[in-house]
C-alpha cells in the first residue's frame, strides 16, 4: 500500500515535471514570436568589415576571454556569396544588406544589371526616420556607399562623393575629404553639402572628440583626408561620435535608421596582420558595449551586429596559449565562409537560424512592417559608370 502511494506521487511529480518543462518551452516559443512581431523604433546595424568567427575568437581571447558581443541575446548566420563570386567582396556584401539584392561583386547599391535600388537607409528616411552613418574607413568606400549612393563600380569614389550629396542621411561621419574637396572635375561638393542644409567640419578644424552633434541639425564630418587611422596609429572615434549620433538620432519623432562600421578588421586581414585584426575588432567590440547599453535602456531599438564577409582565412593554430596566439592566414584575400549575425530588441528572434545575406535586409523591412515587396525598387537614377 505504501509503495503504491509513493510510486503514485512519484508519478504525478514526474508528469507536472514533464508539463513544466512542456510549458516553459511553450513560453519560450511565445515570447520569441512576441518579439518578432515587436515593430522597433529604431535600427541600428553594426557592420564589422572582415569579421569572422576567428577574428572574434582572436580579439576574445586577446581581451582576456571576454567581448561585449557576448551580452547579444540571439545569434545566426548568413551565406555571404553574392551574384557572380562565391567570395563576396564589400560592395555585393553591403548592397545585399542595403538592398536586399544579390549582386556582382563591386556594385554599389545596384542590381546585377546596374539599375539603382533603393537602399533601407532611404526608405527609413522616405518613411519620416533620422538616419546616419558612421564609419572607420572613408565615406565613399564601399560599405558605406552602399547606403548612400549609387555606382556600378566601387572605385569611382569621386562620382560616389557626388551622389552622397544627394543622399539625405542626416549624419554622415569618415574619413575620404579628398574626394569632396580636390577633384578632377574641380567641384567642391563640401561647398554644395554646405547648401544642402550640412554642417561640414573636417579634422583639420576639429579633432574627432570635440566634434558636436546637435539634434535635428545636418552634419558631414571628415575625420581624414584619405584613409582615417588605425587603432594602433591613435584612432579613437569610433565609440565617442557612435554614440553622440545615437544620442542625437534620438530625439528623432519617428525614430532612426544608424549603420556604423568597424571598417579596418578587414584591413587586417587582408595584410595578414593579426594584430591589427585583434585592435580593430577590440575597438569594434568598444562600441558595441556602449551601443548596447544604450539599446537596453532604450528598448525600442533593434540592434543587427554582423560583417560583410571573413578577410583572410584566419586560423588560430596549435601552440596558442591564451597569453600569445599562434595564427596562420589561407589568403590575403576575402572567404567564403558562413558570417554570424548578432541582435538584440525587439524583433531580433527574427535573426536566429542560417539564412541569405540579403534576409537580414528583408528582416530589417519586416520588423519596420514595411510593406512586402517582390521586387527591388528599383530608383528612377542612372548608377554612373
Ligand atoms: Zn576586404
């Protein structure tokens, strides 16, 4: 008798155990739909050039085994090849985010047939939101110029100066003053962003940290003549003039749309460099921590962290120690491997999972609720040769 009591007990503790656990499934599965039909306030998309799973171990391990990425709630993965290379290059990687097309590795915001597509940037900004970007490299390189102008071909930086003239985003931050100032074609486009309604300043009037961003007021920020600097060569900006913008982009009524790029990991690995690799994803990794903290305070944001592609074929080899790591690299150029995506607020469970890099545009414009489109829109401008 009493050992069917007992049996009886253990019975019902091991159902109501078994419907807990069916239960906080059930709940887990409710609040990750919750999330994803949470629409955001804001977006900000945090793109770190080159940076793939090694080159965030590498910079892991380098900080004592710890980086801000760790705190993003959910993780995944997109395929990164674009229209004619298995091996995306900036340009196809960026337009795919910006456009949500599969292109040919060099376009800048346009189709495999060279037809410009409206980017999410200027969508966002069509759609009432502030917009911004802030980068490490020069304005018109390629990641950047992917939300902002339009070209066939990533080189033709002067023509893509040109076309940021047009581009309405209301904070614009890199480096390339050259290209807006000292042309072929003798323009001075700094003079034409001043029309446009842009506070213009470049480093040589004002150093990257005493650079005001005022909300509601435009600004076009130089940080160098070509390249900016790296880490290791005394940059710094990237963290401080993030947030001042996000701090601005704020007060926006409607809310905003920020891409900030950690430009030079990249660079890194395409001189095989594993230190610059490891300072540049540190400092990447700095600004996700702050940018972070503001989106949890704010929680109407959706935050996106991923890269472009890996650059170099980085491996951490036999030998490393988690005081000094032992490296080689495959190639000095772009690989083909899976990138992770991080995110964080509301509708970020929809970036869990493996999926096209163009989908993380698609995701963007459905966590907007954007209305559905089949196909790109195509814009009604001629992407110069
Ligand atoms: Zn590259």
């Amino acid at each position: 008798m009493k050992f069917k009591i007992i049996f009886s007990l253990l019975c019902i503790v091991a159902t109501l155990n078994t419907g807990c656990k069916t239960q906080a499934s059930i709940n887990t599965q409710n609040a990750a739909k919750a999330n994803a039909d949470q629409t955001p306030k804001n977006i900000i998309l945090m793109i770190g050039d080159g940076m793939g799973l090694t080159q965030i171990t590498a910079a892991m391990i380098s900080n004592g085994y710890k980086l801000n990425l760790e705190k993003m709630p959910i993780t995944g993965f997109h395929k990164s090849y674009s229209s004619d290379d298995l091996i995306t290059d900036s340009a196809a990687g960026a337009t795919s985010f910006a456009c949500g097309v599969k292109t040919y590795n060099a376009a800048i915001g346009v189709t495999d047939d060279t037809l410009a597509v409206q980017t999410i940037l200027e969508e966002a900004q069509d759609a009432g939101k502030e917009t911004g970007v802030v980068v490490t490299s020069t304005i018109v390189h390629a990641t950047p110029a992917s939300f902002i102008s339009h070209n066939r071909n990533r080189n033709n930086y002067e023509e893509i100066a040109e076309d940021i003239l047009d581009c309405k985003a209301d904070y614009l931050i890199g480096g390339g003053k050259k290209y807006f100032d000292r042309r072929k074609d003798e323009k001075n486009i700094l003079d034409e962003m001043k029309k446009n309604g842009y506070a213009v300043s470049t480093f040589l009037e004002t150093d990257p940290e005493n650079v005001v961003v005022t909300p509601g007021k435009k600004l076009f920020y130089l940080a160098a003549d070509g390249d900016p600097l790296s880490v290791e060569q005394g940059r710094n900006y990237l963290e401080p003039l993030s947030m001042k913008v996000i701090n601005a982009l704020s007060q926006s009524k409607d809310g905003f749309f920020l891409m900030i790029e950690g430009s030079q990991i990249d660079w890194g690995g395409h001189g095989n460099n594993i230190k610059q690799v490891v300072t540049e994803t540190i400092d990447f990794d700095k600004t996700i921590g702050s940018v972070l903290d503001w989106v949890n305070k704010n929680g109407e944001t959706l935050l996106i962290i991923t890269a472009d592609h890996e650059t170099g074929g980085l491996a951490i080899n036999p030998g490393s120690t988690m005081d000094s790591l032992v490296v080689s690299f495959a190639t000095t150029h772009h690989s083909g491997t899976l990138i992770p995506v991080f995110s964080a607020g509301p509708g970020s469970t929809m970036f869990s999972g493996i999926y096209e890099n163009t989908d993380i545009y698609h995701k963007m414009r459905h966590a907007l609720k954007y209305p559905k489109r089949t196909q790109p829109k195509i814009l009604n401008v001629s992407a110069k040769k």
